[in-house]
C-alpha cells in the first residue's frame, strides 16, 4: 500500500469520525449488544453512511445491525453500524 493511498484512508476515517460524533446521539440499551450504546436516527444513518432505508433493512433482517422503535422513530445502534460498514 502506498503511503498516499494510507493517508487518504486516514482522513476519509478521521471525517468519519467526526461526522458521526456530530450526530444527535440517544444512548439506549441495546438487547443484541446487551449494553448501553449510542443510537441515530435511520435518516442520519443513511446520510452518513450513504446506504439506503432497503439495505438497512437487510442488515436488520439479519441481526447485523440493530435497530430500535422509540416514539415511533427507527433508531440504529451506531456500534453495529460501523462493525457492518467494516
Ligand atoms: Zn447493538
């Protein structure tokens, strides 16, 4: 791997990062991680992750990423997203 090619992973990580430690975050028990994680809206987690409402909803079907109804809004367990963008 080229060293340029590492530093462009790095910043796209790094704006990652911040992007998502921007987001209006709600920490909720999650059962399937069985500890309190941090959770986004499913809009947000499109727009971040640039993946569709379909494809979340594969992930979900297959527990990969975890999902939550709260006042009638989806939230997505931010932990299991990332590990499923990996
Ligand atoms: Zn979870």
């Amino acid at each position: 791997m080229t060293n340029i090619k590492r530093v462009r992973e790095i910043t796209i990580e790094v704006e990652k990062v911040r992007v998502v430690s921007n987001l209006k975050k709600q920490k909720i028990i999650c059962e399937i991680c069985s500890f309190t994680t941090d959770f986004i809206s499913l809009n947000s987690a499109t727009q971040v992750f640039q993946i569709n409402e379909e494809y979340i909803a594969q992930l979900a079907r297959k527990n990969i990423v975890h999902i939550k109804i709260e006042n009638e809004e989806i939230l997505i367990c931010l932990k299991s997203l990332m590990e499923a963008k990996e």
